[in-house]
C-alpha cells in the first residue's frame, strides 16, 4: 500500500512536472510570436513571489528578475496599446534595459533561454527620447503579427516625424493637423493650386512653409498607403474591394522597407 501511494505520488510529481514545462513552452512562444507577455510575466510571479516573501523581498536575483519582468511588460503594453509618446520617449526602454544590465544570473531555468532572444527583439530601441523609436516600434509590432499596432503606430510616427524636423510639438492636436494637410496637398498634387487647399489662411501660410521639408516629400507616398491601409482596417474592411490579409501584411512591409531604407540613407539606422 504504501509503495502505491509512493508510486502514486511520483507519477503526480511527474505529472506536475511536465505540466508546468508546457506552460513555460506554452507562454515563450506566445512572447516570441505574438508579443503576449501576461502568460509568462504570470509564470515568473508565481516561481518568484514565494522567496520574495521568504526573504522580504531582500532576495537580489529574485528582486532583479522580478523588476525585470515588470519593466518587460511597460514596455510590451505600450506597444500593444500604441502609446506613442511613451514609445518616444523611451523611459519604458531605458528601465528595461537597466534591469537587463542588473540580471547576471537568472534563477527561474525555463527563462533562461529567453532572455537573449528577448534582449535580442529590442536592441534597436533607444533608451532615451529618440524619433527612430517609433520606426522600431513598428517594424517590432510588425514581426510579432501585431499587424494593426504596427500601422498605427508607423503611420503616427510619420507625422511625429515631421513635427520633430519643424521643431513643433508632437503631441499638439494643431501642429499634427497642419502636417496631415500637407501630406494631403502633396498627395493630390495641389502645390500650386491653394484655392484648393481646405484650410484658413493662416493655415495655408504654415502649409506653404511645410511644402518645403525634405521628410515631408520624402514619406508622402508611404503616408498615403498607411492611410488607405489604416482606414481598411479600422472599418474592418466594411468597404469596396477590402484588402485581404496577405496584402495588407505585404503592403505594411513593404512601406516599413523603404523607410527603412531612407532613414539608412541618411544615416539615421544601421
């Protein structure tokens, strides 16, 4: 009898054992393909909170791995919800990577092999207020199937951009109107037709003045694709001749690519 119960007990053991390996598999790939970071977060809270508990939170590899995972996930929320300002501004990144610099040991073994790859996803990213963050948001969305964060947020960025090489606020309702007007005036080829231009004088003046900004001609075409591409989505393909998801997944790398491309021109990227 006891022998069974021993037998018994191993087996759950086992059992257990394998369970929780499936979970740890089952959340890195959900990180590593998707950018869901609340499985593993979740995971590592459960295997840490105990000797954080133990030792009064004084443990310093459990407090690292723990504040490690906690800047993770700030910076995979803002780019699962587009927080483009706080993309920007990279202090999400910044305590991010401080905590990387701080986990010389990791304790939890099935993270083990994660973190290289998940330091690995953000190494582009800059650490302090940079336009270039926005680019790299956007190409991350995009290679973790967040395909409409990816649109979004390049498409934002693009103005940011512009407001960022005029020197105006990015965050003013205003300034971000007037770009999207020059955009629109470039698209449909307006430059000299102001009659046409669908905005007060003093609008036009600042327009006029924006026509000249090298970033401004430069994007304009990747401007009006993102918008077409962003208006299918956000109509949730409710219109004539919606795109299908393979197209739309081509044309957003394919706008990613070239800016990519004009940015390495101008030596703003590797």
């Amino acid at each position: 009898m006891i022998e069974q119960l021993r037998k018994l007990a191993f087996d759950m053991a086992d059992k257990l054992h394998i369970s929780e390996l499936q979970d740890w598999t089952s959340a890195s790939a959900s990180f590593l393909r998707n950018g869901n970071v609340s499985m593993l977060k979740q995971l590592c809270t459960n295997s840490l909170s105990p000797i954080l508990k133990e030792t009064e939170g004084k443990d310093p590899q459990a407090k690292v791995l723990n504040g490690y995972m906690n800047a993770l996930e700030k910076v995979v929320d803002d780019l699962n919800t587009c927080r483009g300002v706080s993309i920007l501004q990279g202090k999400n990144m910044n305590s991010f990577n401080k905590y990387s610099s701080q986990l010389k040991e990791v304790m939890i073994t099935p993270m083990k092999p994660l973190i290289e790859q998940i330091k690995s996803s953000f190494e582009n990213f800059r650490p302090s207020e940079d336009i270039m963050n926005g680019y790299f948001a956007a190409k991350w969305c995009l290679d973790h199937q967040l395909y409409q964060q990816s649109l979004t947020i390049l498409h934002e960025n693009i103005v940011s951009h512009i407001c960022e090489s005029e020197k105006l606020d990015i965050a003013e309702e205003e300034d971000r109107e007037i770009i999207n007007k020059g955009f629109s005036v470039i698209n449909k080829r307006l430059e000299n037709k102001k009659d046409k231009w669908k905005c007060t004088e003093e609008q036009k003046m600042r327009i006029e003045k924006l026509l000249n900004n090298e970033w401004l001609n430069a994007l304009a075409s990747t401007f009006l694709v993102t918008t077409t591409l962003r208006n299918d989505y956000n109509h949730a393909g409710m219109r004539e001749n919606p795109m299908s998801r393979s197209r739309l997944i081509a044309n957003l790398k394919e706008r990613l690519d070239i800016i990519f491309q004009k940015l390495k021109e101008k030596g703003l990227c590797s």
